[in-house]
C-alpha cells in the first residue's frame, strides 16, 4: 500500500509544504499530467500537446484557468468539494498569471522546468508590464518526482488498467496465427481492449513478428506472421487517464533451440531482478545487474536499453532502471522489461508492470512468464 496521501487535496499540500520549504509564494503548473494529478480530474485533459490550461497555486488559493472548449467537462469532472477555482476569462494566460501574482502579492513565482519558452518570456513581460517584482525559479522536476510515488487512488486505477491488459493477452493467443499481418493482429488487440473497459491506449501499439522483433520500438507492418516467427506485443490499456505497460513474446509453432535459448535469457533476467528491487534501491544498480546477467550469457551487445521505468498518468514517469543513479522509493510504479534483439533474426522482450513495496515487487501483471507456443 502506497504511503502517500490520496487525491487532490493530499496532492496539493504536497506541494504546499514543498513551497514552504523553498519559500515560494505561488507554483504555476502547465504540464497537463500534472495538472491532471492534482486536479483530479478525469477525462477531461486530451493531451495534445496544445497546453490549453494554467494552474496558480498559493498557500490559500488553487486557481485554474481554462477556455471555452474545457470549461463545462471541469465543471463535471472536479469533484463536489474540489479546492479549485476554475475561469475561462478570455485573456493571454501569461497575463493571467501575471495579474493573479499582483492580486495575491507574490514576489517569488516558481515554474516547471518543462515550461514552454514563449510562455515563460510571456510571463515576464506580463510582470513588467505589471509594475511587479517577481523571481522566477525552476521546480527541476520537483512535480515529477511527487507523482513517482502513486496513492491508492492511482494504484486502483492502474491495477484496472492492467486486468485490462491480460485479458488482451490471453486472447490474443488463439489470434495469432501464420497468414495475419502485424496491423491485422494489432487493430484486433486495440479492438479486444476498448470492448473490455479501456477508454484509450495507453500508447502507439507494438506488433511485430520474425525478424522486426529485433527491433525494440518497431512500428507495426504489413508483414505476414509465417510459422517459426516470434511475435512480440508490446501494448497497454488507458483507464480513466492512468496507463498500464506489457511485453509479450510469443513463438508461432515449435521454437527452435535458439530462440528457446534467447527466451530462457530473458525470462530468467527479468525474474532476478525483480527478486533484487526494493523500496531505497538505486535504479541503476537493478538494470547494471540486468546488463550483467545478459552479458554473461553472451548477448550484453545486443540488449541496449534501459530496464524499467515508471509509469503513471504518462508512459514514461520518474523513476527508472537505467544508467543514471536515482533512488526508487516505496510506492513507485515501475515497468521491468530486459530484452535481447538479434538483428535479422529476431528478438525477445518480457515486460511486467508494478509498485515497489518496502520489501520487494508486486507486479499488477498477471499473464504467464513461460513461453507461449502457438499451435499452428
């Protein structure tokens, strides 16, 4: 069980006491992922890159700035007692960011270190234009960080979104067959997850098969499935904005020696890391030992990617099992997934998804380690 405080009033005296400590006397928030974490708010952020919406965020006041297009799917979504003031006035943001800091007399503004530049120069110009003194710092991923550590909110969520997921898995295995092509098997699998509850994907769907498996991100084909291939389902269900991860590798008819060979690898690398994880463990030392295990087996030039790495509201979330030192904490959500890619032959990828606990690994994933042979 996750330690940390649920919803969006735990959330927001996070970062209350963070702005107490770093003497801030407001946060402006744009990223939509944080601004979905801590609204609240579900099925209203569409993620587009556009950044339609502002948060001003005091020791007293919440305020969120939106438009038209957003303004009544807020008014739905934010809970009954939510602590947010929502507006749509129309008027530049950065000018409404610079008039909320003379209204509440702020003097030290912080900012995500992710802002765009042209918001940020607009924010300025709007405190000149203002007649105010403010200092702008950066957060440095201050948000990021917090929403490493998922509630029991976005625990629930995400174990949903992973139920979701292995039913696509088991079946997909009376799907597969030799005569499918790659966007045949991935429209049926996205297909089998909208049915059964997911209301978006988690992100761009990966099917590939014989030799496009040694390809880590390969983009789904025209390519027939023919009896000996690999194929290799790298996928995940969206559940009320929080996303789930998987990696399958699957084997069309009898494997060879070799592919049992890579498979077993695999298989038994991830399963050695997993018993190595723990909350305080440095994310480097896990995927190092990932590298050493593969390595040894004879195959370390041909694994070159990161273990793991959090997930959330977005795919790609702190922390991570990867070259840089960073510390995984109790209640971090984090994917495991070695690999090996023999280019021109094919290659093997197995990915859970779980939260860290004080002493070990619990994988939301359910669907088996074991190879899965398809009868053909």
């Amino acid at each position: 069980m996750s330690a940390a405080v649920a919803g969006p009033c735990g959330r927001i005296a996070r970062v209350r006491a963070l702005m107490e400590e770093r003497g801030y006397d407001a946060v402006v928030v744009r990223d939509e992922a944080n601004l979905r974490w801590l609204t609240g708010a579900e099925g209203v952020f569409d993620f587009t890159g556009e950044l339609p919406h502002a948060a001003f965020i005091t020791q007293q006041e919440t305020l969120l700035h939106t438009d038209s297009r957003y303004f009544n799917s807020f008014q739905e979504h934010l809970a009954t007692d939510t602590p947010w003031t929502l507006d749509m006035d129309v008027i530049d943001i950065p000018r409404w960011v610079g008039e909320a800091a003379r209204a509440h007399r702020c003097h030290v503004v912080a900012v995500e270190d992710t802002m765009e530049l042209s918001f940020y120069f607009g924010m300025l110009r709007a405190f000149e234009d203002l007649s105010i003194a403010v200092t702008v710092p950066q957060m440095h991923g201050d948000l990021r960080l917090m929403r490493a550590i998922k509630d029991d909110e976005e625990l629930a969520l995400m174990r949903h979104a992973q139920s979701i997921t292995d039913a696509a898995f088991q079946h997909m295995l009376g799907e597969i067959r030799p005569g499918r092509t790659e966007k045949e098997l991935k429209l049926e699998l996205e297909r089998f997850m909208f049915e059964h509850g997911a209301d978006s994907l988690a992100f761009g769907t990966i099917v590939a098969s014989g030799p496009n498996t040694a390809n880590p991100h390969a983009i789904p084909s025209d390519r027939v499935v023919e009896r000996g291939d690999f194929v290799l389902m790298d996928y995940g269900a969206g559940y009320h904005d929080y996303r789930s991860d998987m990696t399958r590798t699957v084997v069309v008819g009898e494997p060879t020696a070799k592919q049992r060979e890579i498979y077993d690898i695999v298989q038994r690398t991830h399963e050695t890391c997993v018993e190595a994880i723990h909350a305080g463990v440095d994310g480097r030392d896990i995927h190092m030992l990932s590298v050493k295990l593969i390595s040894e087996a004879g195959y370390g030039d041909y694994y070159g990617h990161g273990l793991g790495h959090g997930v959330g509201i977005d795919i790609h979330e702190l922390p991570n099992f990867g070259r840089k030192s960073n510390i995984v904490e109790e209640g971090a959500v984090i994917t495991v997934e070695p690999g090996i890619y023999l280019p021109g032959v094919g290659g093997v990828r197995l990915e859970d998804y779980g939260v860290v606990t004080r002493d070990g690994f619990a994988p939301f994933t359910t669907s088996p380690h074991e190879l899965q042979i398809i009868d053909c």
